[in-house]
DNA sequence: TAGAAAACTTAGCATCGTCTTT
DNA sequence: AAAGACGATGCTAAGTTTTCTA
C-alpha cells in the first residue's frame, strides 16, 4: 500500500533482520524460528489495531511478496512474565513439548484441581504421544469417562514414557484389527441372512456372479493382521503403458503476417495446440501467450521456419482453429459403423492396458494413458501456464512390477526408461514432466484393492480422530494462550483447520501460481472486525476463492490480530513461525496418523453424517434425496467446493425470477382490489398501498402483453380442438366470427389492464370479496417464499460442486447405511464407478456409524 | 535436519454419453 | 433429428504427506 509505512517497517528490518536478508529472494525461504516469548498483552490496544488496511472488498491477490515475511523483532526467549490475568496455563504449558512428556506426572496432579482444568489435564496427559497398542480401551476411555462420567480419575491415567520410535505401526494394526472386527461382524450377518434366503429356496440367484466374484475379490473381508504395511504387492504384472499415437501432420497453414506459411510437422503440432484453443480464456491469456509464444519461435527457429516468426501479434491461427473445429464436427457426425469401431478400438486398448494383475486378481489401471504432449493449462495465474508440454518418449518413462512378471514390450524402435520392483510402491510406471518438473505416476483405478485400502484407512483415522476431538479441541483451545508464540500460532492454525475445514498450507514456490491454505495465508488474506469476526479472503487450491466470514472464538481473534500485528504489512505470513511440517509433527504427538487433512475427513464425514438426521423418516425417496443432498452440500459448503456457473445459469435464474415477478403482479392485484372493494382499508392497512419490489412498469406492461398473447393462444387453441370435436361428432364447426369476438374479449381486458395500470385502481372481479382476495395474497405469499427458496437452492448449487465432497470426503458407509436406513436404493446416490469405488464400504447395515 | 523429491490424494474443468426438449 | 441439458467420466493440475538425500 503506502510507501510511508513501508519504509518504517523496513528500516526496523535492518535492524533485526540477521541472518534472513541473505536468503535468495526467489526461494520465499522462512526465518529460521527465533524463540520468542509474547510480550504483547491481549487486552489493551484493542483499538490500535482495529484493523485494516486492506479490505477494499477486493479479493486479497496482490502477492507483495518476496523478501517480506522475514522481518519482524522478535523479542527472545527469556520470559517476562506478562502476567496476563487470563493465562491459566499451569507450570507446563511453557515448557517445551520435550520437556513436557517427563513433567507430565507432574502437571497432571496440579491440574486437577480446577475444573476447567481437569479436562485440561487429561488432555495435557494425553499430548505425550502414547498411542495405546491394544484396545484403545483405555487412553481413550479415560477421555470418555471424563466427559461422560464428569468425574473419574485424571491422576490414575499417567503412563509411563510414549513410545515415539516403533512408530505407526501400532496404531495403524489397532485400526485394521477393529475394522477387521467389525467387518467379521458384518460378514457373519450377511451370510447368515444369504443362508435363509437359500433356504426358503425361492429368491433366486440375480446376482449370484456378481456375489461370487465379490467374494473372491473382497479384500476388506479378510484383512491380514499384522501384514507389513509397507509392502503393498506381491506379484504385480501389467502391460506398460499406452502411448499417444504420433504427430499426423495435417498440412494446414496458419498465417505469419498475413501469409500462409509452411511449418514442420512438429512445428505445425505445436501451432495447432494453440490454434485449438483459439477464442479460449487460456489463448487470451497474456501469460499464457508469452509463453506459449517463446516455446513455438523457438522451436519454429530450430526447424528453420521462413520467414521466421518473431512476433505473437503476426500469428495468424485461425486456420488452424476451423480446421480442429471441422474435426470436431466431423466425430459428431460419424456413422454408427465408425463408432462401433471406435467403441472396439477403446475397448481393446482398456483391455491390455486398462488391466493388469495384482496378487493375482484383476485389477483395473486408472490412468494407462501417458499425457499427449501439448500446452500446459496451469490453472489461476499460473506462471508456467502455456508453456509446451512435450512429448513423452518411452526411455523417460520407468516401470514397477514384480521380478516375475514379464516386461512389456517397449513401443517399436524405443526402450523403457527403467525396469524396477518395487514392492513397497503402488504405482505402475511413472516418468518425469517437463514443464514443473514434477513426476507422473500411472496408478491403479479408484476401485482397486489398493485405493480401496487406502480409502478405508483414511476413514478409520477419521473416526479415531472422532474419538480424540473432544481433548484435541480442549488442548488447541489453552494453547492459544501460551505465551510461546510458536505455540499460539500452532494452535491458532489449528483452530482454523478444525472448524474452517481449511488446508494445511504447505509453502509454494515461485513460479506456482500464488495460492495458499492456513500455514501460508498472509496478512492481507484476513480482516477483522471487533468484536469477533473474521473475514477470510484468498485463493486456495486451484486458485479457488476462498471467502468467508465467520465468528471466532474471542482468543482465536486476538491472536490472529496479534500476527497481523507482527507483519503489519501485506505479503507477510501470519504464521510465520509455523510450517506445516511442525503442525503435523505435533498432530502426529497428538493422534498417530493424524495430520492437517484428516481434520477436513473428520469435519466433513460427520457434519455429512449429522445433517443426514434430518431425514425425513416418512417421506418419499425423492425427498429423502433432496435431504441427502442437501446434507452433501453443506459438507461441499465446509470445504469450499465450487464450481464454475453453467452457462445456462444465468438464464435459469432469470426465468425463477420472471416467475417470482409473475406472483407479485397477481398480489399487487389483489391488493389493489382490496382497495377497491373496501377503501376505507387504506388506513386500517397500509401495506396494501405499499408497492411491491422489483416490479417495474416496463415489466408490467410487457408481462401483461405477454399474458395477452398467452390468452389468445390459448383460446385460440381452444377454437380449433373444440372444432375438430365437433367434426367428429358431425356437428357443425363454429364460425370463424366467433373466434373473432372471443379475440377481442381479449382485447378488451388488455385495454381494462392499460387503464388499470394508469389509474392505478383494479375495479373488483365478479364475485370478488376481501376475504377471497386475502386468502389470495396468503396463497401468493406462500408461492413466493417457496420460488424463492428455489431460488437460493438453485444459486447456491450452481457454484457448488458436489462431487468432490462425496468421492474424497464422505465416509461412504454413512451413506450405505443411510441407504439402508430409510430403504432408499443405492444406485441413487453412487453411480456406477462410486459403487465399484466404494465398495468395500457397502457391506455396513442401518445402524452403522461414523 | 532441512529441503527436495517422490508418492499419493484431492480438484475442477473438458468432454462424453444419455436423456429430454424442440 | 437436432439441439440442449445434465450427469458421469476422463484428464491432469494442484495439493498434502512421506521419504530420501546431502
């Protein structure tokens, strides 16, 4: 913003700064973290920093960045104690985590005294990382029995040391032992009622192969125990990869300064790419040209292109553009033949490389196909974005798969990159791409054993976390008091993941498009408002805006006011003392498996599982549906999944409105007939004069015409069908003259209307009563709230994307069990790929919970 | 031990396929 | 039959987390 303040703030940089101003400015490098006690007192300056600069309204994208983040004065560690009145933390919450775990014993008993502390105490208890191996009857029960039980001894609960090295494993054999447990459950149950169905021998056998090969194939029925969770295969045979068939040059010039020109096939390739997306936002992109620009005239130079192509501005595509559309067209209109034929053609290709076999079962390969070279399409304001993604060649690319299997032949003439066995990876070839430089794998499908797995054990953490959340929540909830700054940022961000359903936030480099998540927000992304709101404004994953205003707790908004502080500028971090490796390490203290993301399958699995309550018991399915979904999207709304608006959106909308409109002019009929018929009202009830919103003369009469030619139509319509009755009970037809006068009763009413619409008064209907007419605007009323509704629905669905919410997010048995539950079949709720994704999943019966 | 790379999950958009409307 | 709407699926970018490396 201003230079003024900026200065300022810079100078004290130097002054502290240190070791941080060398850090190269393209690498965003954090400071390293100072120790550093707060010193700043909550209460008082409140006014000080009511905030802020920026909130122009405008969506928080300047990135100011570089150098920024690193300046700050950070008094050290040498405690004054601020002897701030609100800081219960007993001895402990200053010590350093190490620490912690040995004084444990000891901070246990002085925390139990006090209420409020006693929970704290568990939870403090608790925060050494001791996962317990069996059971998790007790840890976790002692949790349980201090929030069920109120009462319960804290004091008994204190374990000896955690033990940090043996790591996950433990935790993660508690977890398949009791989903293995549950699913034996389960299994039993279902084959129990197989047999009575058998038995009374009349249900037949529909889908006995299905079930068959279910049986074979399904995994999460016999989990092995104790099986090394690192190795994910035994045997692991498939063929290769596909690679996309070669450059077919199609001889179409594009233009250089208004001349056709003759490219190289690799050349004309590269041109088309871009001609294709002719009229694209991407091809109007500026970034996207520059560097679409540099790759094409550099490749165009190294073929030796005449004239050679040095300006963007002289590039003509558009012939290459109507050749591609013509393409497009073309594939629509193929015969059936040509389509059987490709139908084949993909079906052999999903044969030999859709599949492959893993431990010797078939599975499905999700994505065989290697990327077709082209243009990168990075998404916001990518700074890559444009930039030519070359061809895959078969020497880049390496494979996994087990010693016995045999190796795919390399396509004619090229040889594999690398042949490797791999056991602990589950991926089946991967190779390295040029844009990012980052690494591309060809992975199992979404409904293979594999991802299924993975799928369950994701879900499991979840709901361990489900079991942990209430002490986990207590803990971050006194740490946002401590007087370590690290410590407040810490459970500052935690805060936010848990009840904002936020990312993690990793780091991001230079040339990424600037997005962030909680650890990487800055300070322009947030603004407050006293006493205790939080707007949040930014561009997270994908670019996708993120922008939400919320209450937060009172400690959660001085402490982000206090990190504002702290940059006082925009393009500092708000946490910058806090990576997300510190934030997970101290969530893997916490709860093994535990990291940032599980809060968001947390959060999202049981506010799905929550809302779903609302079921109505007796409805019909369709409104079983609308309840089910309606549950989906508030998860959707949780975790910020949009969409871009449809283009028919807008239309859409316009019509609801229309129809809105449309009552409001019956109301406003009403109204005034009431007026009419009782005028003396207008005192009694002045709302009647009152005119309704958004209703514009222009509407009217155009609305009223449009009724006109609707009444005309209609009776015109009538005339005929009536004639044509007529002619078939030989009667005569009626004249042409009796449509005519029908007509121009319709005329007449439009007149009536004009001279309504002028004098303002509705002279009553035949019939008409004040009574009628109330009833009549009751009616009104209703239909507009209900439009309405619609209305938002509509709105808010449209930039809503389901999908994702469902598929990552949702524990897919509350919606098998919710299935079950209220008989509603699944296959209106997973399509076919969901069903086949999510199946380990559908075997849980009614009472089934998150 | 930090930073980089690898591995894997999550994400929206483009396109496909199917069903409805014109 | 064409056009349009819309959900399902494919594609690959963009995250997070884990693992490797210097």
């Amino acid at each position: 913003m201003d230079h003024a303040e900026g200065d300022e703030a810079r100078q004290d940089d130097n002054i502290d700064s240190g070791s941080d101003s060398d850090t190269p400015l393209g690498k965003r490098k954090r400071p390293a973290v100072r120790k550093r006690v707060l010193d700043d007192d909550d209460d008082d300056n409140e006014d000080a920093d009511t905030l802020s600069s920026s909130d122009s309204g405008a969506p928080a994208l300047k990135r100011t960045r570089p150098a920024a983040a690193k300046r700050k004065s950070y008094k050290d560690d040498s405690s004054e104690s601020d002897g701030e009145g609100d800081y219960r933390g007993s001895s402990d919450s200053d010590v350093p985590l190490a620490k912690k775990k040995a004084a444990d014993s000891k901070s246990a008993k002085s925390n139990g005294s006090s209420k409020t502390n006693g929970s704290n105490g568990t939870s403090r208890t608790k925060a050494a990382p001791k996962y317990k191996e069996e059971s998790d009857s007790d840890a976790p029960l002692a949790k349980k029995a201090a929030s069920k039980k109120t009462t319960t001894t804290t004091k008994t609960k204190v374990k000896s040391e955690p033990v940090s090295s043996s790591k996950s494993k433990q935790s993660s054999t508690t977890i398949k032992k009791r989903v293995k447990e549950e699913v034996d459950d389960k299994s039993k149950v279902k084959k129990i009622k197989k047999e009575e169905v058998d038995d009374k021998g009349k249900v037949k056998k529909v889908k006995k192969e299905e079930d068959e090969d279910e049986d074979a194939d399904a995994w999460w029925l016999n989990q092995k125990e104790n099986e090394d969770e690192s190795v994910k295969w035994t045997s692991l045979k498939h063929n290769g990869v596909y690679f996309p068939p070669d450059y077919v040059p199609h001889g179409v010039k594009m233009k250089y300064d208004g001349k056709p020109i003759t490219l190289a096939p690799a050349v004309e390739e590269v041109a088309g790419f871009f001609g294709a997306l002719l009229f694209t936002e991407h091809a109007e992109n500026p970034t996207f040209q520059e560097n679409f620009f540099k790759d094409f005239s550099k490749l165009a130079k190294a073929h030796k292109t005449s004239p050679e192509i040095t300006s963007f501005k002289k590039c003509d595509f558009t012939p290459m553009y109507e050749y591609y559309q013509a393409e497009r067209e073309k594939r629509k209109n193929m015969t059936k033949e040509q389509k059987e034929a490709a139908k084949e053609e993909k079906m052999a290709l999903d044969e030999m490389y859709g599949t492959c076999y893993l431990d010797g079962r078939k599975e499905k390969v999700g994505n065989f196909r290697i990327e077709p070279p082209g243009l990168f399409r990075g998404r916001g304001k990518h700074p890559k974005t444009g930039c030519l993604k070359l061809r895959v060649q078969p020497e880049q690319v390496s494979l996994n798969l087990s010693k016995d299997a045999p190796i795919p032949k390399a396509p004619a003439g090229h040889k594999w990159g690398a042949i490797v066995h791999d056991d602990t990876k589950t991926w089946l070839a991967t190779w390295k791409e040029n844009v990012n430089d980052s690494t591309k794998y060809v992975f199992l499908a979404a409904g293979s054993s594999l991802k299924g797995q993975s799928d369950l054990k994701k879900f499991e953490t979840a709901r361990a976390l489900k079991k942990e959340i209430d002490w986990i929540r207590r803990g971050y909830m006194t740490d946002l008091k401590d007087k370590k700054m690290f410590i407040r940022q810490r459970a500052t961000a935690m805060y936010l993941i848990d009840r904002l359903a936020l990312r993690a936030g990793n780091e991001k480099g230079e040339d990424e498009a600037d997005t962030v998540g909680c650890c990487s927000l800055r300070f322009e992304h947030v603004t407050l408002e006293k006493p205790n709101i939080m707007h949040l404004d930014f561009l997270g994953k994908d670019s996708i805006r993120y922008q939400k205003t919320v209450e937060v707790d009172e400690q959660v908004f001085k402490n982000i006011r206090l990190f504002k502080r702290e940059p006082a500028q925009e393009g500092d971090d708000l946490f910058d003392r806090l990576k997300t490796s510190e934030l997970n390490k101290h969530l893997q203290n916490l709860m093994k498996g535990l990291t940032a993301k599980v809060f968001r399958t947390y959060n999202a699995s049981f506010t799905f599982q929550d809302q779903l309550r609302k079921t109505p018991k007796d409805g019909t399915v369709a409104e079983k549906l609308l309840a089910y979904n309606r549950a989906n999207r508030d998860v959707a709304i949780l975790c910020n999944h949009q969409r871009a608006v449809s283009k028919g959106h807008a239309g859409q909308i316009e019509k609801i409105e229309d129809k809105v409109r449309a009552y409001k002019y019956q109301r406003m009929k009403q109204k005034k007939m009431i007026l009419s018929l009782e005028p003396k009202l207008k005192k009694k009830r002045p709302e009647l004069l009152e005119p309704e919103s958004d209703l514009e003369d222009d509407w009217i009469e155009e609305h009223e015409a449009q009724l006109m030619e609707k009444e005309r139509e209609r009776i015109k319509a009538k005339f005929e069908k009536d004639n044509l009755k007529r002619k078939e009970n030989k009667e005569k037809p009626m004249p042409a003259g009796e449509l005519k006068d029908l007509l121009k009763e319709v005329d007449v009413r439009a007149k009536e209307l004009a001279k309504e619409r002028k004098t303002g008064v509705v002279p009553p209907t035949r019939g008409a009563t004040v009574e009628k007419c109330n009833t009549q605007i009751l009616k009104l009323d209703e239909r507009i709230a209900a439009t309405r509704l619609t209305l938002t629905d509509k709105e808010e669905n449209k930039q809503t994307a389901l999908g994702t919410s469902k598929i990552n997010y949702i524990d897919p048995r509350i919606s098998a069990a919710w299935c079950e539950k209220y008989d509603v079949p699944l296959d209106k709720i997973f399509t076919k790929t969901l069903r086949d994704k999510f199946k380990w999943a559908m075997t849980v019966d009614a009472d089934w919970e998150f």
